[in-house]
C-alpha cells in the first residue's frame, strides 16, 4: 500500500513538473546543457547584504531564510534571471509572475528542471528538498537590490602600494617578460606568473576572486587582471619579483579590464567593466585611481525596451583610434569610447545583437569580431570607421574567446569561432578587400567534438587550429582537446588526450580548457582544471608534432582556469 502511495506521488509531481515546464518558466530560448552550466556560475554578490523588502503577498520568510536562499539565488541562478530577476537567458522570475503560480507549483519546477535547460536542481543532488521549498518561496519575494557603488566605494577600495616614483626605472630581474604566462588559479583568489622558458613559477599574487582575464599593458610592463568581485590588480614585471603595486574594485561583480594602447596613450589609462553595477570605469593607468564612471542602463537593441542591468561584458582597445569599445550584454550594443578627453567622454553606440560577450580582433586588428551568443550571430566592428562592417549568423552560442585567425587555403583570411550549444566551428571571411566575395560571411562549418567550447585558438606562425570542450557533459570529449591541420580542414580533427597527459590519478573533473601560445608559437599550453580540493596541471605540447613537451605540477595550482601569454595579450596575437 505504501508502495503504491510513493508511486502515484512520484507520477503525479511527474505530470506536474511537465506541466509547469511548458506553462511557466521556460527560459527565453532553449538552452544547452553547457551553456546552463555557464551561466550557472557563482557571483560575488551571494555575500552582499541586500535589504528585505516584506512582501505581504508572499510566503513568509524569516530574515535568516532570506539571506540564505538569496546567497543560493546568486550561486546558482542570477547568471539566467539576472541579479534583478527581470530575466536575461532565463525568464523573469519577478512577484507578479510567480505569486500566482504558488509555492507547490514552483518547486516542482525547481526540482526536476525542464528540457529547455533549466536544471533539475533537486534530483541532481545539488539542492535539498528543504533547500527547493526555500527558493520557491524566495522568488515570490520582492528582488533584493544590491548597492550601488560610486566613486566615493572606489575611492574607499583604492590602494597604490608602491607609487610610481619608488618603482624600478629599468628591469630588475632575469625574465623573458615577452613570454610569462598569467595563470588564473580562480578558487584560490590568485594568478600565478609563470615562466615559459623554463616552466616553472616565478610567483603567486593574491587577487580578487576567479579572475576572469589577464591584460597587458601597451608597454608590456604592466599586468592587469580583474576578479569577478570586480577587483583589480596592476602588477609591475620589472620588479625583481613582480608584484601587485596597486588595486581597486570598481564594483561588486565584473569580468573585464583593459588599457590604453593608440600611441600617444600607451599605458596612460586603464578601463574595467562591472556586472553590477551596470557601468565601466576609466582609472589613471598609473595608478588605478577611478576618473570616470559611465553607466550603462538603456534601451535594448530592435525592441527598444528598457533594461535595468545591462551587463559589461568585454572591452578592447583599438589600434587605430584613441578609443575603447565596450560590449554590453542585455543591450546588445558596443560603444566605442574616445578617451581623448575623459572629462567630456564621447561615446558612440553600435547596435549589433543580444547578448554581446567576448571577441577579438582579426588578422589585421581593423575589425573587431564580438559574439551576441543569444542571436547566434557575430558582429564584425569597422575600428577605422567605428562602424558596423557585418553582421554574420553562426551556429548555437558562439563562445570564442578571442578568436582564432589563419589563412584558408581557398577562402584566404579568416576568424573563427567554437559555440556552446553545438559541435560546430564557424569560419567568417574578414578580408573585404582581397576576397570581398567572402568578407562577413562563414565560408566553411567545421565539425567538432562537441558542444561546450569555451576557447579556440591558432598563431600565425602555426599550421594547426585547437577547440576546447571543457563543458561538454562527457567527460572523455571535456578533458580532450581537437585539433585540426589548417591545410588540410576536410580531414577532420585529431583528438589530443590532454588530461590524460597530465598523469593526474585522482577522480577530479581534469577539464581541458583554454589553449594558448608561447610567443614563439611552437608551443600550445592547457589548463587541466579540477575543484579545489583536486589536483590540477598545465600541459604544454609541441605544436608541431602534436606531441606532449612537458607538464607542469604544483600543489599551488589550484583550479588553473585559464592562462594568458604577455606578448600575445600585449599584441592582440591569437
């Protein structure tokens, strides 16, 4: 009899789960499992105290229950519904949706997710069943807002450890600084500087939090990286051991930071984007003391709606012009900012598509190739013109990175891109002038081994063009690596067993991510990336035998999330 009660309770929430997914919170577009995980990344702002507004409509919640499904809420699920929950890759999640919807019809949903990619929170193991009737009921609440934070914030978190006058005025030290490679050791709070000559490190700086990416300075003297609790670091390499000289948060959460480099203005600025809030900083490049704060919240590209938090999500310096572009997220516009007077800012917006991420530029460095990976499409930016050059449809979620340029054997230049959704490489023609017939368009479609890319990336000195795949769900594709002979693409990829290179013998994740260039361009650097408490490696290949040249172990590597070489982040080489 128990028996049969148990079994018309697990159907009838079966019944239930579908009909909710199909009535309720399905999110904006299909998602693909790899791109759930994406998004479903921790944020700083768990550990925020954000006022609780006392809905009366809602479900009780004491203080104590508040705070705790708020810190589960940016854990797991701000990245889909946004930090407002007005919904960004996911639907809303706001009162007058969900009020009316009741507390037993949100968990199920909670619980079993959906087959457009909402997780399946509770029979995944990754939350309790008291945990789900927590989230349920905390959606019903009025969204919390995280602060602000202004120049006077900045101004509080602004540090200058050694002042420009007491730092070195040569080289103090014995490294190739052309060919260092800034590690992220993302749980850590840390990078570890790296020697790509001799493959030992060379020291470990405290960082903010899961530092997103590493910058060069124009110069190449400076290195500045940003962690997603939107600190920065300004580390000097002529020290005799390189260090942070100084710091700053622009924020709360953040991925992005960039430098001057149009000459004239080599290393005079310093710019960073926030996640929240939705703004992006100048700061003297010196110093990192905070001059210009723009926000911005606006109107979404084609429809025209207003949205409140817009996110930064990547900035590059152009070559060509004294200008930065920064690329917004919910907006889907870039905006090219002439830092040549940063009192009287004069900015530009290009509408390309939702939702800008990363890019990079191509051979030549006039364009500037970003991902909306919401529409599937990337956006070709003219920096001569700070225009729109193309606009080019490419598979599901492109995710590329920077980008890979080479030359085809029979479409001549071009820049490609990996995708989250789907086992594709898109190549896009990005010669207008030589081979117009090709210019903004994907000449050839690549077949990978599988969705779940994150980073792609040739050199111009090599023949081969590699595609991570660190989260593909199965895990033999996730800690391998493909790589294709540039010569001869219908030959498909060979497949590199990287994490089995690495020699690691405990049962971590071993996630394969991020290939990246020495300055020679002869060799090909992995993060092998496991948790915390697992061991992790980088594994370095031979880019012309495809063989393993050497792996580099260090209980201080800890969650190596990605690297980046200083001449080829100096230089916009990939």
């Amino acid at each position: 009899m128990k028996k049969s009660i148990r079994l018309s309770r697990l159907l009838a929430a079966t019944t239930l789960s579908l009909s909710v997914v199909s009535a309720f919170a399905a999110p904006q577009k299909d998602l693909a499992p790899a791109e759930a995980a994406y998004q479903a990344g921790s944020s700083p702002l768990g550990s925020v105290d954000m006022y609780q507004d006392i809905n009366p409509k809602a479900p009780a919640m004491t203080k104590a229950e508040f705070d705790k499904a708020r810190q589960i809420y940016f854990q797991r699920c701000a990245g889909c519904h946004g930090v407002l929950r007005k919904g960004a890759t996911g639907k809303p999640l706001t009162p007058d949706l969900t009020i009316a919807k009741g507390t037993d019809y949100l968990k199920v949903f909670i619980a079993y997710g959906s087959p457009a990619g909402m997780p399946n929170w509770q029979t995944s193991g990754e939350l309790t069943e008291s945990e789900v009737d927590l989230m349920a009921r905390y959606v019903q609440q009025t969204p919390p807002q995280p602060p602000e934070f202004g120049l006077k914030e900045m101004k509080a978190t602004w540090k200058v450890t050694v002042a420009p006058g007491d730092r070195p005025k040569k080289k103090m030290n014995n490294y190739n600084l052309q060919n260092i490679f800034s590690t992220t050791l993302r749980d850590a709070g840390e990078i570890a500087l790296i020697d790509g000559d001799s493959k030992k490190i060379i020291s470990v700086i405290k960082t903010g939090y899961a530092v997103h990416i590493s910058r060069m300075s124009a110069s190449g003297r400076y290195l500045f990286v940003i962690g997603r609790d939107a600190k920065i670091n300004m580390v000097d390499l002529w020290m005799e051991k390189p260090d942070s000289v100084a710091e700053v948060r622009i924020g709360l959460e953040a991925r992005s930071v960039e430098t001057s480099k149009y000459k004239g203005y080599e290393d005079k600025l310093a710019i960073a984007g926030a996640y929240w809030p939705p703004q992006y900083t100048i700061m003297d490049g010196d110093t990192l003391e905070p001059l210009k704060i723009m926000a911005t919240r606006g109107m979404t590209v084609g429809d025209q709606e207003y949205h409140p938090e817009p996110r930064v999500a990547s900035i590059v310096s152009s070559h060509f012009k004294p200008e930065f572009v920064v690329n917004v997220k919910e907006t889907g516009k870039s905006i090219v900012v002439d830092y040549t007077d940063v009192n009287e800012l004069r900015t530009r917006e290009i509408p390309v598509a939702k939702f800008l991420h990363d890019g990079g530029f191509d051979s030549s460095k006039r364009y500037f190739m970003i991902a909306a990976n919401q529409s599937n499409k990337i956006g070709a930016i003219d920096m001569k013109t700070s225009k729109l050059a193309g606009l080019v449809e490419v598979g599901k979620i492109p995710h590329p990175g920077r980008g890979a340029n080479f030359i085809h054997p029979k479409f001549g230049p071009v820049w490609a891109t990996g995708h989250l959704g789907d086992e594709t490489v898109s190549l896009i023609g990005t010669d207008p002038v030589k081979h117009k017939a090709n210019a903004w368009k994907v000449v050839e479609t690549l077949k990978g081994q599988g969705g779940g890319s994150l980073f792609i990336k040739s050199h111009p000195k090599s023949n081969h063009l590699y595609v991570d795949t660190p989260l593909n769900p199965d895990a033999a594709v996730s800690q391998s690596i493909a790589v294709y002979d540039i010569n001869n693409l219908g030959a498909g990829y060979k497949v590199l067993p990287i994490a089995e290179w690495a020699g690691i013998k405990d049962d971590g994740a071993k996630r394969v991510v991020q290939p990246e260039y020495n300055k020679a361009g002869d060799e090909v650097w992995f993060s092998v990336w496991s948790a915390k408490d697992k061991e992790s490696a980088l594994v370095v290949v031979d880019d012309k035998t495809l063989k393993l040249k050497a792996v580099i172990k260090d209980k201080r590597l800890v969650t190596p999330t990605g690297h980046f070489n200083t001449f080829n982040t100096q230089h916009d080489v990939y």
